[in-house]
C-alpha cells in the first residue's frame, strides 16, 4: 500500500521516505521551459535524450538504459518480462510489499528468504535453485545495507537468472551495483528519481543492464503504454541527472541529519538498526511502536509504524526530514518519554 499522504496542513510529514529538499533549481527552470505550444504533440516514446543523460551519469549507453513512470512502473514491467519461470522468484521475508503483490498480478510463484535476527540479508540463503532473485538495497523498510563485494558474490553464483537490485535509496550511504552491469549480464538495477533527486511528484524511474533485458522491458512496455513519460517529465528528470552538484549537497544534508537523529534517538533508549536510506528503523525496548505512532501524530508528526508481520510490529520507520523537523521529532519523542514516565 501507498504511503498516507495527509491533507492536513501544519504536519510534519516523515513517513513516505520524500526527500525533504525541493528540486534543482535547474528542474524548475527545464519544466518551465518545456511548457510551450509543444505540450499539443506527443513526448517521444523512446525518451532519447533522458537515456542519454542516465547513461552519461552512470558511464553506460543508452542501449543499457529503461525509463518508466516511477520506479514502480518499472517493477513491474520487471516481473512480467523477467521474473516469470518454472522455479521460484527469491526475496526477502521483510522487504518491498509489492513484490508479492507483483507475484500474484502475474502468476509467479515465489519464495520468501528470511532475513537474520539482525535484520541482514545473507547471500548464503540465495544460493539455491531459483526463476530469479529480487531485493532493494538498502533494504526497505529496514534500511540495512548489502556491499557491494556480496552483491558480486551472489552474481558470480548465480549466473542462469535474473538478478534485479531495486536500488531506490542507494544514493544515501552506499556503493551501487551499477558498476558491475557492464560485467554481469544477468544483472539488472531499478533505480528512482523520487528520493534523492526530490522528484516524488514527477514519477520517473530507470532501469540498468545488459541490451538483452532491456529489450525485453521495452516490449513489454510498448504493449501498455507507448508514452509513459511527458515531456515535462523528461526535461525535469535531464535537469535533475546533470545538476550533479545540487544532488550531492542535498544527499549530504540527509546523511548528516540521519547521523544526529540516530544519535538522540539512542540517547532516548532507542535500539536503531544501521541505515543507508533516507530512512531509520527504529523500536523502544519498553515502548509500543504503534502507541509512539499514535502519540506522535497526537504532535501533528506523522512516521510509519507496520503492524506486520509481527517480527516488525515494535519498529517505527521515520524519514529524514530537515534538521528542523528532525529537532521537532526529537523533542516530541522525549514529551511522549516524560509522558510515560509520569
């Protein structure tokens, strides 16, 4: 399910991972331009020139790169182009909730690879027959991240299917496996432009591999929807992949709030499992995650608490906001401590 999109106003919005930071100034000034008499023609159904410009940022060619709208949009021309076999998609037991749900939209039988009591993925457990194998890294909602060198470890054993890495938060504390696709041609990566280029409202979203399956996701795709992508779309989405130093000082502000919520929220008793995200999850040992939800939004601040599976139910999921928000959301959490206590 989509995350709650409030229409509250005064809130404090930390619960569907949106990048706090607005866009580029240079996206706003593309999509400016582009709203012209041209908006009366067709976007160009190859979108040419946003392939050229995801290809020229990841050092790949355009014939390594699929477009869509959103990430999700990509997912699932994913499923139904690649991950449909005889033996059974892989995935982790706590991740992406529309994988499964994929699963049943296209009739794909599936199995389920518990994570650790740490909440890890192990590369160990993927080592198994399989009709492909799927996880975003960072993991969502958990936030724990997978190296690079464990990436290539499971590419190197499992070379007879599809390996999809659904990046989305990659870009907020680790090494992505884009580098690697050149080298492994079962190997494909999703990436998103909501997160860490500020672009949630304009649904873009990319694919990375080898020519081979990008064929097959174009096919796919044709026979949905020959223009998935506008043309404001396109020229926002150029903007925000060449305005390479207005992405790294925003990530960076991320990071360095991440780092000092992380900080008080341990000062406050909170256990906080390593995060590469835009987000942290997080639990109190003697507090319900759902009571904290409850109490937080009592403060007009709304996070993500998930009733299942119960292994989850006592962790919250909170996005990074500014240090603004982060503040509010520290001082909040100590009230509802107070509030407990007394």
């Amino acid at each position: 399910m989509p995350g709650e999109q409030p229409k509250l106003s005064n809130l404090i919005k930390l619960n569907t991972n949106e990048n706090p930071y607005g866009p580029s100034p240079r996206v706003l000034a593309a999509i400016q331009a582009e709203v012209a008499d041209g908006l009366k023609l067709y976007p160009d159904p190859n979108s040419d020139k946003l392939k050229s410009a995801i290809a020229n940022y990841h050092g790949l060619t355009p014939a390594n790169v699929f477009v869509g709208n959103g990430s999700d949009e990509v997912l699932a021309h994913v499923f139904q182009a690649l991950l449909k076999h005889e033996r059974p998609l892989l995935f982790p037991d706590i991740t992406y909730s529309f994988y499964p749900v994929y699963c049943r939209l296209y009739g794909i039988e599936y199995q389920t690879i518990a994570l650790t009591d740490s909440f890890e993925i192990l590369v160990s457990d993927y080592l198994r027959p399989n009709g492909g194998i799927i996880f975003p890294n960072p993991n969502a909602p958990t936030g724990r991240l997978l190296s690079l060198a464990e990436i290539e470890r499971l590419l190197r054993a499992n070379s007879e299917s599809v390996v999809v890495i659904d990046e989305a938060y990659i870009d907020f504390g680790g090494e992505s496996a884009t580098e690697l696709v050149k080298q492994y041609p079962q190997l494909l990566v999703v990436h998103t432009l909501s997160k860490s280029r500020s672009l949630a409202g304009l649904r873009v979203g990319y694919a990375l591999g080898h020519p081979d399956l990008i064929e097959a996701l174009i096919r796919v795709k044709d026979s949905f929807n020959s223009y998935p992508l506008d043309r404001l779309a396109m020229a926002g989405a150029i903007a925000a992949m060449e305005d390479h130093t207005y992405f790294e000082e925003t990530r960076r502000k991320v990071i360095a709030s991440r780092t000092w919520l992380v900080e008080q929220m341990q000062h406050m008793q909170f256990a906080v499992l390593p995060s590469g995200a835009n987000f942290i999850f997080a639990r109190h040992p003697q507090r319900d995650g759902a009571e904290i939800a409850l109490k937080l939004r009592e403060r007009s601040i709304i996070i993500r608490h998930f009733r299942k599976p119960d292994r989850i139910a006592p962790y919250l999921r909170i996005t990074i906001g500014t240090d603004a928000e982060c503040q509010a959301l520290a001082d909040a959490l100590r009230e509802i401590s107070l509030d407990v206590a007394s």
